[in-house]
C-alpha cells in the first residue's frame, strides 16, 4: 500500500469515528404510533417504512437510534423531536 493510500484509509477512519453520533429514540405511553411515524418522516427524513419500524422497536425494546451522523446535524433534529413530545437524546 502505497503512503497516499495508506493517508487516505486513515482520513476515511477518522471521519467514520467523527460520524458515530446517534439520536437515540426512547418509548414513552404518551405519544401515538401515527404521531411517532409522522415526526420521524419530517425531522429525521425516514421513509414511511423505516420510521414505522423504528416506531415498532422502540415500542417493543424501549428505544432505537432513529439517526446517525455529525453532530451539528443531529443537534436540530434531536431538538424537534423533543419540540414535538418525543423522548430522545444524541449520544
């Protein structure tokens, strides 16, 4: 392997590292599945089918990381899914 390829597999690693934020999404008895799939397609970009199944995950095992990427992305979205009722944290 050459040094350029070798600087370049070390670039790819840190930024992958740099890229392990997650929003963590957690159940709650308040909150309906409608509303949960419908706040997940706007703030997070899901498409109808992933968000029902991160709706049913999180029901089910009690949380499931919903987004992950840099944190100045997931600050906003975190936020508006708090504005929104839901529980969720970045981690």
């Amino acid at each position: 392997m050459s040094v350029k390829e070798k600087i370049w597999e070390e670039l790819l690693l840190e930024e992958e590292a740099l890229n392990k934020n997650e929003i963590i999404l957690f159940n709650d008895e308040v909150n309906t599945f409608d509303h949960v799939i419908d706040t997940l397609v706007k703030v997070c970009d899901h498409a109808p089918e992933q968000a029902e199944q991160c709706a049913l995950i999180v029901h089910y095992k009690g949380k499931c990381t919903v987004k992950t990427g840099d944190y100045n992305d997931l600050e906003p979205r975190c936020s508006k899914l708090l504005q929104a009722g839901l529980s969720a944290e970045i981690v």
